[in-house]
C-alpha cells in the first residue's frame, strides 16, 4: 500500500481520490536529486568537465514505472555518498596534487659557500655536493648494465636539461636513469638518488652535423627529494648580461685529455666566456658559431671540456642574485684542449621558452593522470542498484 518516491528524506504516500476503490500511488515522477538539489547541479557536474576523459557509454540516472502493479511502481535508487567529494573539496584536492609544493630556492648550495673559484681538463676534483644540480645520464645496455654516457643539469624537481646528441641514439626513455648527489660514478652513498625516466623531448630542430639546437628535456618518472646534495639550478633570461668579472664553471665526469679515460669523481673548473667575435675569427671556429652557442674556455685551451661531460652544465654565479644560473649546456668541440678551439655550448637564454613550455606539457600530463585517477574513484563511490 505504501511507495517510496526518491530518498528516503521524501518518503510520502498518496491517497488517489478514485471513487472505484481505495488505492494508494507515488505522486508524479520527477528526476532523482542529490542532497535535496536536482542531479544536474550536484557533483555529477564535474564528470561533465571532462568530456574527453570519461566514456559517454556510461547509461544516465534514469526512473520509469513497472509494467506489473504488483510491485512499487517506481525503482529504489540508493547511492552511497559517504566518500563522495563535494565540488569544492574536489578540486581542491585535484589542485593540490597536481601542483605539489615547490622546493627550496634554485640556484643555491648548501654545503659550499658563494663564489668559490676551483682551478674537466685544467680542472681538479670538486667537493661531494659543491654542484647539486649535476646528474649522471646513463643508459642500459645489455650484458653490461648502466653505465655513464653524459652529463646533466636539475632544474626542477621531475625535469632535467642535456645535450641532444646525447640521447640521439637512444630515444627509448627505458634504456636511460638519471643518477642524482653522485660525487664518485661507480660509489653511492646514502644520499644519491636514482630515477627512471618517464619521456624525452628532443629540440625538433636539432642537426646533428652542425650540433644547432643541442638541447633535450628529460622527464622523470618520479619527483626527486631535495637534499643538500641534490638541489635544482636557475634558468636565466634575456636580462642576464655576463661580463670579464662573472665567474663561470663547468663540471662532469668527462675525459681529462684528449681520447684519454673518463675520471670517476666529479670535475670542475673556472672557464672563461668568449665574444663569439672572437670565436668566429678564421684562426678559430671560422665562423661556424650561432648565436645560439656560445664559446667558453681559454684561448690556451690549458681549460676545457672533453668526451663524457656532454650535457653537463656551464654554471655562473650572480653576486647581485646570490644564485648560480645555468647559462650553457656542454655541446661539442674540436679536440679537447686545444689552443684557440674552446668549448661549445648551448647558449640557455635562447631557450628559455622552450624548456619552460616542455615542462608544462610534462606536467600537464601528469595533472591529466592525476585527474582521471581522481574522477574515476569519485564514480566508484557511487553505486545505484536495482531491486531484482
């Protein structure tokens, strides 16, 4: 004799003034609601947001009234809403892991003081966490496992920038790792870190030939966990003009003469910078240096990078900032060492809008994943069953 229309907050029953006989129905139908508020304004509005990540196949709310009167004429909807998330808590929680909390300051080291100036080739053995934000790229080969194949700089806490030449060959991100706090190659301690690699973007107009546009974003498949060891390093703008007095470094792992074995600790030494002028004179590079590269060294060539510190960073200390900016990217050269044939790299400020749209891209494909994981488990709370 008695109907259940909705909730259980609308239970009513209806007397129907037929002279016939005495009989009891539901009031007319009307759509099923959520906390007294019509379905289309509750929190099933968020699945509409994100028309590309849920499947329209899911079949809407719907109601409809039995063919044999014997049994309540309209459906028993019960939702369980215990862990559903309302609209605001939704997104603030969406938001808050998408964008988790930013590091500490760029550019710092915590373990060393501000403006050392170390005497690579040329260069000595740097001190454990005197350059945080340097990494290892090594890549798999099988029978013989990881081993170092270039340089590396952090400049955040999931992305590092290299040279493009040194992931040409393999594009595959998993053959690669990147190795973070690691002072001597083949010696871990406690505080170095190893990460796999989730994607690499190679510059789309890189040349191999000429080595213009030898820059590559690597994502990792994991946020890094700072430690003063592992630090990320500033990128700078257009404003940052070098001069004779700004001190400039390069470090990595790389051969300390020329077709010479790599070093296992980490190396470092102050460079100076050249005017490409310079460095395009017919006795030099003739030419052969873009604006986008810039030449650093010394004219004796007694300083220089060499094979295995590919993809390192070049690294100058701003008094005024208080900051270490990665200015270059170690590219290539003729030689190791050689007099008036410095180092190559790849001038930073050029592509600073680059590496910070491919960033945005890696994660903004991360906050996707993040947001279907969190809509998906908002669906699975709600659960509508039919009596038999």
């Amino acid at each position: 004799p008695y109907c259940r229309c909705m909730l259980p907050a609308e239970f009513k029953v209806v007397q129907t003034k037929s002279s016939a006989a005495k009989s009891r129905s539901c009031p007319p139908k009307r759509p099923p609601t959520l906390a007294g508020a019509p379905i289309s304004a509750a929190p099933w509005r968020v699945l509409r947001s994100f028309p590309r990540v849920l499947s329209p196949s899911y079949p809407p709310l719907r109601g409809g009234v039995r063919r044999a009167q014997s049994r309540p004429p309209f459906r028993e909807w019960r939702m369980r809403r215990r862990f559903l998330l309302p609209p605001a808590s939704f997104w603030a929680l969406l938001m808050l892991l998408s964008h988790p909390a930013a590091p500490g300051e760029c550019g710092t080291r915590p373990l060393m003081g501000f403006g050392t100036k170390p005497r690579i080739i040329g260069g000595h053995d740097a001190q454990p966490g005197a350059w945080p934000w340097q990494v290892s790229l090594q890549v798999y080969r099988f029978g013989v496992g990881y081993h170092h194949v270039c340089g590396g700089s952090l400049i955040n806490n999931n992305t590092v920038l290299t040279a493009a030449h040194c992931i040409k060959k393999w594009k595959n991100p998993n053959f690669w790792r990147v190795v973070t706090g690691l002072h001597h190659l083949f010696k871990y301690q406690t505080h170095t870190l190893k990460y796999l690699v989730q994607a690499i973007m190679i510059h789309s107009n890189f040349k191999m030939d000429s080595y213009e546009n030898d820059i590559a974003v690597i994502k990792l498949q994991k946020s890094v966990k700072f430690n003063d060891y592992i630090q990320p390093i500033c990128l700078p703008d257009s404003s940052f003009l070098i001069t004779k007095d700004t001190s400039c470094y390069i470090t990595g792992w790389g051969s300390i003469t020329e077709k010479g074995q790599a070093t296992y600790m980490l190396q470092e030494a102050e460079v100076d910078i050249i005017p490409l002028y310079i460095c395009n004179r017919v006795d030099w590079y003739a030419g052969e240096i873009s604006w986008n590269m810039m030449c650093a060294g010394s004219v004796g060539g007694d300083i220089d990078s060499c094979q295995g510190d590919s993809g390192g960073p070049l690294t100058c200390y701003f008094p005024n900032k208080m900051k270490y900016y990665l200015l270059g990217i170690t590219s290539y050269g003729v030689g190791c060492g050689r007099p008036r044939l410095p180092g190559i790299y790849v001038r930073i400020q050029h592509y600073k809008h680059w590496v910070n749209s491919r960033a945005l891209i890696f994660n903004r494909t991360t906050n996707i994943n993040i947001q279907c994981l969190l809509l998906f488990f908002t669906v699975g709370t709600i659960t509508i069953q039919f009596p038999q």
